[in-house]
C-alpha cells in the first residue's frame, strides 16, 4: 500500500513515524506547501519523496490513501480534492462543520471510507471508564478539568501563528474537539447545557481562555467539564462517582484509580505505553497506533471505525453552543 499525508508538520511526521512501526512495508509520500519541510520529510527518511501539491503527488505516486495532517480550515477543500481523486480519506480534527454535508455525500456516492480521527477513544483509560459506568447501571456524575499553557502546545513556534490564535479553532475549542468524543461515547448524548466562559491571561486571545461547562446527559449521567489554555502544568483530572462507583484518572496510564473496599486501587491498562518526551506525560503514542490500525482495518474491510463525520456533528454542536453563549 502506499499513503499520502497531507500536512508534513508535527502531526503529519507522527503519522508517518507511526506507520512505518505498523507496517514497515507501506510506502509513504508527502504533500506541503512549504519547500523546507518537504526537504526535512525526506532527509528523516519519512516519506520517500515530497510535493508541493496534491494533485502532483497523485499524478506521480499513485497512492491508495491519504491522511490530512495539516490546519483544521483547510481540511474541508482538502479532504473534497482527495474524495475527487478517489482516495480514502483519514482526517486528523476537524473542529468546525465546515464541508460535512458535501464530503459526505461525496464519500458516500463514491463508496469511500471517511474516517475522523478521534484519538481519546483509544486510550484504554476512557475505554475501561466507560465499561464501568455501563457496567454500573446506575446514575453518575463527574468533574473534569483539562488544562495546558497555549504557548507550551508548540513551543518551535508562537502560538499567534497556527491555528490556535485563530477564534474558529482556538484552544479551548481543540481541547473540547479532543475530549467531548469520548465523554458523549461514555456517557451519552448531551440534552442539556450550562456555559460559563472567561480570559484571566494576557495572552491575548481572540476567544475566552476558560471555559466551564454544565452538562446532563440523556443517561441520567451529569458532568463539570473545565478546560483552559491558561494552566502552567499540562492537568487532565477527573473523577466519576455514583453510589458505589469511584474512579480517578490523572490523564496518564500511571494514574487510573477505583475506590473499592475501602481502598483507593491502581488500574492498570497498559502492560506497556510509549510516550514522546517531547510532549506532556498524558500523550500516549499508543492510543495514536491503535487509531491508525483501525483506519488500516477498515481499508481493508475488516473493522468499523470508532468515530465518524456524523458522530462529530453532535460534538460541533456544542462547541458552537459554547461560543454562541
């Protein structure tokens, strides 16, 4: 097989490292705009050869598939150009509803695989949460605070300069667009909502820095979602409780807990986990392996995805509930 990754930044050399551990046998080229990163692409041995456009990397490598790795408000046109070629379609975030309805139908006119990535469904920590709240049966709530310093998220750049300086995919709004997945796959859809939003920094911001969220669930579940752009240590807590159900998570494979007979238990979900020091200790490559796999399994016909463009829409709805408030 032969991939295409759209987008030879940070996200698109992950993908491609990633996937020669998978399958060493995939061939891989590139797609950028920008000449150097092209160049460093290939010099890192990361993709066989590099061009400046789509359309010559299809008319000169003839690949089978693509990944779009590059900025959220690009990926719409991208995505519908990769469709018009006849390629399966891999899309890191999208964040905003932008060309859903006509990718859609496109893909499915064309009887394309279209796949979102939507990485925390395959960390094994919310996998075993969700099992226990099922498992439980009974109603629960949670407090979940997520929160990173903006500019630590790429610290090679100034954070003005991609796409979380712009209001439409700022970082409160990634942060939810990461998350809000896997919490609407554990706990059910949203049927109602409470928004509280502020900017207690100076970083300068086109959106509000804070933001709190009230949520009840159709499940009977109720959720304190907080996530910011303003904590000077990367924090991921939650905590879900119900009578006779407590569970702790810090955001790592080292720190998920139950309270069970009186003790407060380590829940082991990996036998093993690799993580890139480069980022903070609740990024696990694994989770990124398995997304991949999965993408590779339905290409091939033998696995459904976990997420989908129509899934997302109920996400996007409240984000953009967020922002009207």
């Amino acid at each position: 097989m032969k991939l295409l990754i759209v987008g030879l930044g940070s996200m698109g050399k992950r993908r491609a490292r990633l996937t020669h551990g998978i399958d060493p046998t995939i061939k891989i080229v590139g797609v950028d705009s920008a000449k150097a990163r092209r160049a460093e692409a290939v010099e890192l041995g990361l993709v066989e050869a590099a061009y400046p456009s789509i359309k010559e990397a299809v008319e000169a490598a003839a690949p089978d598939a693509a990944l779009v790795c590059t900025a959220p408000l690009s990926h719409a046109a991208i995505i519908s150009e990769l469709l018009d070629h006849n390629l399966p379609v891999f899309t890191e975030l999208n964040l905003v509803r932008d060309g859903y309805a006509e990718n859609m139908a496109k893909a499915a006119q064309k009887n394309l695989p279209l796949f979102l990535s939507s990485t925390m469904l395959y960390r094994r920590e919310p996998q075993y949460i969700k099992q226990a709240v099922r498992e439980f049966g009974k109603p629960v709530h949670y407090i979940y605070h997520i929160g990173q310093y903006l500019p630590d998220w790429h610290p090679w750049e100034n954070y003005k300069n991609f796409f979380v300086g712009n209001a439409r995919t700022g970082g409160v709004r990634e942060i939810f667009g990461i998350d809000l997945p896997w919490l609407l796959d554990a706990f059910g859809d949203v049927e109602a909502m409470t928004v509280q939003t502020d900017s207690i920094s100076d970083l300068g911001l086109p959106y509000p820095d804070c933001a709190t969220l009230l949520l009840r669930h159709k499940s009977g579940a109720q959720g304190v979602l907080a996530a910011d752009v303003v904590s000077r240590k990367a924090v991921r807590n939650f905590e879900c409780f119900g009578d006779g159900l407590h569970l702790f998570w810090e955001g790592n494979p080292k720190a998920l807990y139950e309270f069970r007979d009186g003790d407060k238990r380590f829940v082991d979900t990996y036998k093993s986990f690799e993580h890139d020091s480069r980022y903070s200790d609740n990024i696990v490559e694994n989770a990124y392996v398995d997304e991949l796999t999965n993408f590779f399994g339905v290409l091939q016909g033998t696995e459904a995805p976990r997420w989908s463009f129509e899934k997302d829409l109920a996400a996007i709805d409240l984000m953009d509930a967020v922002e009207r408030s």
